[in-house]
C-alpha cells in the first residue's frame, strides 16, 4: 500500500542549501540541522498535515479495496 507520510519534500534553509524531509517528519514537527548552523524547525502547528496525511491515506486504501472487489 501506498503511504504519502513517507514521501519526501525538499527545505530550503535560508542559507541557500537545500534539504529532504519527510511529510512524517513534519508531523513529528522535526529539527533539520543545517551544516551552516541553523536550526529549521518543521511546525504542523494546525494539523492539516497530519490530517492530509490521513485522508489521503484513507483514499488510496479505499481505491484498493475497490480494486479488490472489481477483480476478485
């Protein structure tokens, strides 16, 4: 099955350098260390990516399950 929370996203920091996250990490509201010395926090301070996460989670194994029954 198909799990967006793993699906990676890029961070910028503000130095220029670039970063992958993780839509989990998000959600784990994460600290990306950067090797010019900042810190960038990852803030899901409303939810939405966690509950984005979980809708579209839901859809994909909805979209599964009827799969299965048109085939089997």
């Amino acid at each position: 099955m198909f799990d967006i929370s793993k699906e990676k996203i890029d961070i910028q920091c503000d130095c220029g350098r670039k970063h992958v996250a993780t839509f989990q990490d998000a959600i784990n509201q994460k600290i990306i260390r950067c090797s010019c010395g900042a810190n960038i926090q990852l803030n899901d301070g409303n939810g939405s990516v966690r509950m984005g996460v979980t809708d579209i989670n839901k859809a994909f194994r909805d979209l599964e399950n009827a799969f299965k029954k048109l085939g089997g």
